[in-house]
C-alpha cells in the first residue's frame, strides 16, 4: 500500500538536496507517492503569499510532509514560515537527533542524544511582544502551560521508553525564571514518575551547556522548553559536525513535517555543493515515524558507508571532492546493494 506525502522542495539549495533525498528513498522502494506543495520564496513570487492555502490543505490532508529549507524575507513584514507551519497544524514536539558519523570535523566521535523541545509556546509566542516608552523599551511574555510542558515531557519520556533509551533531563531556568520555567520543571518531576524505569535528571541551562561541551556522553535524551531547545539543539548539532548532519522533526496529533533545519544558502545554491545529509536523516524519520523503522536506518547506515568509503563521492564540506549529485549516486548504490 502506498503512502502519500507532502514535499516542499525549498528555496536555495532546497530542490538540489530534495531531489538527491527523493533519488535514495525511491531506491529503497518506500511506496511514496509524492504530492508537491509551494511555500517560501517560490509561492511568494507565484502566489503571493510564503504559504499558499491550498499547500497547508494538502499537509493537513496527507499529514506527512517532508520539507526542504525555506528563506523567509528579512525587514519586509513577513514571520518565520517555520513558526507559522508549527503553530498552525499544533506541532509541539520539535525532535532533533545529535548522531556522530565518521569523517566529520567534529571533537567528538561517539555522540548519540535527542534533543525534545516544545514547539509552540514560551518565549517564541508574539503576544504580549511589544515597545513601549516611544520604542525605547521592549517587551516579550514568556508564557508556558501546564498542558503544553505536560505534552511535551511525556513525548520524551515515551520516545525514550520505545527507543530504548535510559535517561531523560529536562533542561530548566527554575532557579530564576520561577513561573513559566518553574512550572514546566514541577511538571517534569510530576511526569517522571510514571516511568520508574527511566532515570530522571534535572539541570539548569547554563549547566548544562557546559556540561554538554565538556562531557556530552552523560545525556541521552534531553526535554526542555522552546528558546532554551533551540538554542541547545543546535549546540549538539555542532558537537557532531554542524547543521549538515541535524535533522528535524515536527510532531503534533494530526501532522508531522519532517526538514533539515539548516537554512537555504543562496550563495551556493545550483553549484551542486550542498550536503543532503541532514535532509536525508529527516527523510530517515519519516520513515521511523510512518513505520519503516528498517529503510530508515538503511539510510542512515548507508550515510555512514559513504562516509567512510567513498570519500571521493562527499560533498566538500565533508572534507570529499564529490557533489550533491555524486553523494546521492554512491548512496542509491549502497542501499540498493544491501
């Protein structure tokens, strides 16, 4: 039976990764039947707007949607298409893997954690954002919800639980900001003991920052709320190489939308240089999410492979002399080999 799924292809170097990622998940015989939806840069000059209604139509009604990176305009009035897609289909579970794989320029080498951050609320909300005293002042509610903080912890203990994963910390600025960061952290205590079987550990931000650059191997799976996901995740992301190896995904009851949380890199766009990589590993959880645990990991297996044999087929950026296009030859082959 086949799937159907969204594909936003993207801006920059978004349909060159798209179309490499699409060669490999067509290789493993997935059954994908692919629908194509505009948004960014290509809807806002063809249809106006960053995200057309009948594109939010289509992920709301295939509920799965596999997106490259999109540039919203700076200084023109125009919010992140990534929050509005979040907010809109209720997606409030951001889930972002740091995995090492061989031949990055990384200082760590055996990295393996999951960052779970909420999505939709906290400091990221525009109400209650505002100047005052003639702009000379701004203003910025941080507002978090015990239903929101309660989600958001049970989905990490949950994914830790059917992962086989041994430990859970939620990341936390009670010790200062006691209502909103103070609450998510009673919430988290509240929760944990549901799952005597995972260890349960908390840990101020600033910590555990620190901690993460000094000695990431104490972290498995880390809960936190929004500013505080964001800015760690991509802490992670450069503990194993940077954001060519981050892959994203945006969970909610009703949607997921998969993406490389990279941006768009105009600069490079059509040289044929990008990494697929982090889209590639989206499209690996996909595949975990839609029940194809194994050709998801016979991509990320297949990455590692390439990695470690072909240096000549990696893009540069991985320290190879390949392409876009030479990356997803050697891994068509590889996965079509097993």
């Amino acid at each position: 039976m086949s799937q159907s799924i969204a594909v936003i292809k993207g801006d920059g170097i978004g349909p060159e990764i798209m179309d490499a990622t699409l060669r490999v998940l067509d290789a493993l015989d997935c059954g994908l039947e692919y629908q194509f939806i505009d948004a960014g840069l290509t809807a806002l000059e063809k249809h106006g707007t960053l995200i057309p209604q009948e594109s939010l139509d289509t992920i709301e009604k295939l509920g799965i949607a596999l997106k490259g990176p999109l540039t919203t305009p700076i200084g023109k009035g125009f919010s992140s298409i990534n929050v509005q897609l979040r907010r809109h289909f209720d997606l409030y579970a951001n889930v972002r893997p740091a995995v090492s794989f061989p031949g990055t320029r990384s200082r760590y080498d055996d990295i393996d954690m999951i960052t779970v951050r909420e999505n939709t609320e906290g400091a990221y909300l525009s109400d209650g954002q505002e100047f005052i005293d003639d702009g000379n002042t701004g203003i910025s509610v941080i507002k978090v919800t015990r239903e929101g903080s309660e989600r958001i912890v049970r989905y990490a203990f949950e994914l830790a639980k059917n992962n086989g994963r041994k430990k859970v910390t939620a990341v936390h600025k009670a010790n200062i900001i006691k209502t909103s960061s103070g609450l998510f952290l009673d919430v988290a205590r509240e929760v944990a003991k549901e799952y005597p079987e995972i260890e349960f550990q908390e840990m101020i931000v600033d910590n555990a920052c620190m901690q993460l650059v000094m000695n990431p191997h104490q972290f498995d799976v880390v809960v936190t709320t929004n500013l505080f996901g964001d800015i760690m995740s991509d802490l992670c992301a450069g503990l194993v190489g940077g954001l060519g190896l981050a892959p994203g995904a945006n969970i909610g009851e009703k949607a997921a939308i998969f993406e490389a949380v990279h941006g768009s890199a105009p600069d490079i766009e059509g040289k044929k240089l990008a990494n697929p990589c982090a889209l590639l590993l989206a499209a690996a959880q996909m595949l975990d999410h839609l029940g194809m645990n194994e050709k998801g990991n016979a991509i990320r297996q297949g990455i590692r492979d390439v990695l470690e044999r072909r240096r000549d087929m990696v893009t540069p950026d991985m320290g190879g002399t390949g392409s876009t296009d030479t990356f997803a030859d050697a891994l068509v082959e590889q996965v079509k080999a097993k």
